[in-house]
C-alpha cells in the first residue's frame, strides 16, 4: 500500500510539473513564429531596397548609354524610348536605321543594352524590339541578338530573383510554384528540353518562368541553355516579320496560321528526345 501510495504521489506531481511546463512551451513558440514574422517583414524590406538599389544602377547604366547616342533633333528625341505599340515600333525603327550605318556600335549597343533591361526587370516590350531587330540587322544577326539577349536577360532576372525574389514568391505565388515545382521534379532528367517546350509554348509566363526557377532550384546553366535555345522559333517568327516592319499595325500580325503550325511542330520535336528516352528506358527495364 505504501508503495502505491508513493507511485500515486510521483505520477502527481510529474502531472502538476508537466502542467506548469506547458505556458512555457506554448510561450516559447509564440516567441518564435513572432521572430519568424519579425524576420520576414525585415527580408522583404531588405529585398525591396536590394532590387530598388540594381533597378537604380541598371537605370544609370541605361543614361549612359544614351548620353553617348549620336545627337538627334527634338522630333527624334521623342521616338527614342521603350516601344508600347507598333506605330512607336515604327518610329523608332525609322530613327535608328538613319544612324545604324554611321554610329552602328552605339546603335547596337543601345539595342542590347535596353533589350536585356526589359527582360531583367520583366518590362513589357520586348516583342517590338525582337520585330524591330528583323529590320535593323541581317536575319542570322538579328536572331543571335535576340537569342542572346533573351538568354542574358532571362538569367539575370533569375538571379536578382535569387538575390531578392523569395519573399514576393512565397506570399503570393506559392501554389502555382508547388505545382510547377512538381512538374520540374518530374523532369529533372532532362531540364533544358523542357524549358526549352516551355519557352515554345505559352503554358506559363515567360515572367514566371524567369522569377520562380531559383526558388525551385533549377540551375542557372540548363535555364541559360533552355532559354537561349527555346526564344529561337518564336523570335524566327518576330524578326521574320521585321522584315516587313511598316506594313504592321499591330504586333499580332506578325504571327500567323503558318507560323503557329511551325511553332507547334518545333514544340513537339523538344520533347520528343525526353519522351524516346522514357521508353528506352521502360524497355532496358
């Protein structure tokens, strides 16, 4: 009886410890997800001042290169800026092929340069330059140009995503980029055929695309590669229409039945080594 009497008396008072041990933990939690929000509102302003402070420099850079464009009278001045519509597309066209000639390094540099800003920062318009480059350049040129700029602009995108991108991801975007994340992770095997099928195709935003593949862990090489590669046939079919460039009223016209078959067939032929692979593979199973 004695002995029971003591286990009763230990299981008491384990309980009554137990009990008064239970605020702290719950108190102790409280403190934490109060530092893991504290934290996150410190990142996200930390992020917005990183990306306010590459927009500055790129922004910087961008004055530079036209502080060094050849000299251009007032009605000129006003065509030298980002194309929203195809009559600016034509403007600034009729500008740049007067002076592409005389000043073609600055021309050309001033092309790069705003091309991969655009893509950097996701500034809509870059469509119009890849039409406007059909018009400015010889086919093979134009289409390097556009490759790599789109290349380039896309990677560093990807990077100042890395840098600052994450706390915009997860707050707003985290079930799209579960679910994408699930599809990579099927494709991990062969990443570039598929970035490549997605630059083709328009299943996600370009955007998307260049924000979320760092936060998903998709290398910086295969994005490079399957991005360089994949803008090819769309920028085929852009520069392609460049060399008709004052015939457009709109950038929709610069794709047609033609060049939507092509676009499709080119996006099944990228994904047709994955899918020979997949059997392959069953077989040697």
């Amino acid at each position: 009886m004695a002995k029971k009497r003591r286990e009763r008396r230990e299981a008491d008072s384990v309980s009554s410890v137990t009990l008064h041990e239970e605020p702290k933990t719950t108190f102790n939690e409280a403190q934490t997800l109060k530092e893991t929000q504290y934290t996150g509102g410190g990142s996200a302003r930390m992020s917005l001042l990183i990306l306010l402070s590459v927009f500055t420099c790129a922004a910087s850079v961008m004055y530079l290169v036209y502080r060094n464009f050849p000299e251009l009278n007032d009605d000129e001045m006003a065509t030298i800026k980002i194309p929203k519509d195809m009559d600016d597309a034509k403007a600034l066209g009729t500008v740049l092929s007067k002076y592409k000639d005389t000043y073609y390094t600055q021309v050309l540099v001033a092309y790069f340069t705003t091309y991969i800003f655009l893509q950097t920062f996701a500034i809509p318009g870059s469509i119009f330059l890849s039409i406007l480059s059909g018009y400015l350049y010889p086919f093979p040129l134009a289409l390097f140009l556009v490759c790599l700029c789109s290349g380039l602009g896309a990677s560093f995108c990807y990077m100042l995503s890395y840098l600052v991108g994450r706390p915009v991801v997860y707050r707003y975007l985290t079930e799209r980029v579960q679910k994408w994340s699930q599809q990579v992770d099927k494709h991990r095997d062969h990443l570039i055929n598929y970035i490549i099928f997605l630059r083709i195709t328009p299943f996600l935003p370009n955007w998307f695309i260049n924000i979320t593949s760092p936060i998903i862990n998709v290398p910086l090489g295969f994005f490079f590669l399957g991005t360089f590669f994949g803008v090819a046939p769309p920028s085929f079919v852009a520069i392609n229409a460049g060399t008709t460039l004052y015939k457009l009223t709109t950038a929709g016209e610069a794709v047609s039945w033609n060049s939507l078959i092509v676009l499709g067939v080119l996006a099944i032929l990228s994904i047709l080594p994955v899918c020979f692979q997949k059997k392959l593979q069953q077989k040697m199973e």
